[in-house]
C-alpha cells in the first residue's frame, strides 16, 4: 500500500515537529519510502495469514545518513485513516 504524496509529507512534518534526531549518528534528516508495511502477528513456525491475524499497518522512516528506521502505527499517527486502508486500490504497475 502506498501513501500520497501528502500522506507522507505529514509523516515528515510530524518528525520535524519532534525535532527528530537518529540516536545513532545524531543526524536530523529522515526520509519516508511512501510505503505501509504491516507488523503481523506471529502464530507458529510458519507464515500463515488467516481470519482473525492481528496486524499493525506501519510506515517508516529512515535516517537518511545511517538507515536508523523508525516505525510509526499508520492509524495511530494520523498519516492514513482507516477509511483509507479499507478503501485502498492497488494502482496498476507501470510499464
Ligand atoms: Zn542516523
């Protein structure tokens, strides 16, 4: 799932409005790939997804010197809503 290009803005605002700084390298400037991820729950040895997984829909953030990511609830945060994630269409891939 993708973001808009203002859903990701308002991921970088929000870091900005934290004064964000890498806790490795100290440095203050985060990218965002545009990308939800989602953290599943783990049920066993294997990877299954079924009715009723628990999952957390994540965006990232990365230190743009080291690579530290960060996770943010894409709920949570606001970036997306969930109107959004039930609505979402995977546009076609391009050419
Ligand atoms: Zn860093």
């Amino acid at each position: 799932m993708r973001l808009t290009k203002e859903q990701s803005e308002a991921l970088l605002q929000k870091l900005a409005h934290l004064n964000s700084v890498c806790p490795l390298c100290g440095c203050g400037r985060f990218f965002a790939d545009g990308v939800v991820y989602q953290l599943v729950e783990c049920t066993g040895k294997t990877i299954v997804m079924r009715v009723g997984t628990t999952f957390q829909p994540v965006i990232s953030a990365s230190c743009e010197q080291c690579g530290y990511t960060i996770l943010f609830n894409a709920l949570m945060s606001g970036v997306i809503t969930m109107d959004y994630l039930e609505n979402y269409v995977e546009p076609p891939p391009q050419a």
